[in-house]
C-alpha cells in the first residue's frame, strides 16, 4: 500500500483512484509538484519507490526526517513510497 510521509511525521494510506496503479496526478498531488524517482538504499524497502517534488530545494521544502531515513539521503518536502507493481 502507498504511503505519503509528510515532513511533519504524519503518514496518510493511499489507494488508487483506478484500478491498480496510482495515477500521475495523485502521485504529484501527494508531493505538491513534478515528481522525481529518489534511489532507495535501505534494504528493508527493496520493493519500494519514492519520488519526491523535483522542486524542493528551489521551493523551500522542509526536511523530511522519515523519508530521509529511508532513502539514506537527504530528502525535502512530502514523498509518497509505494510498492514497485503500484506505478508503471
């Protein structure tokens, strides 16, 4: 299931709006702008992907604690992590 982290620490369940897949706009919903893949290296989330705003550093995102923890980098503003079978 998909999840949004929020900088703040909240996370929020997300679930296709059709079919199976999340679709584009809910998945630059979710991150408030274009979305950009973010390399995963925590081995407890092999089958994960994470995309984040592609803006943030220009747009002044906050750092997201949570998210960073998991892509073992630095990572601003809310992402949204799914499953790899939930985006084509």
């Amino acid at each position: 299931m998909a999840q949004i982290f929020k900088v703040n620490g909240q996370i929020e369940n997300v679930t296709p709006n059709q079919g199976e897949e999340l679709s584009l706009e809910q998945l630059q919903g979710a991150v408030e702008g274009y979305i950009e893949l973010v390399p995963i290296i925590n081995p407890q989330y092999t089958n994960k992907i994470m995309f984040c705003n592609e803006d943030g550093i220009r747009l002044g995102k906050e750092l997201n604690l949570n998210a960073s923890n998991i892509a073992g980098q630095r990572i601003l503003g809310d992402v949204i992590l799914c499953d790899k079978g939930e985006v084509s």
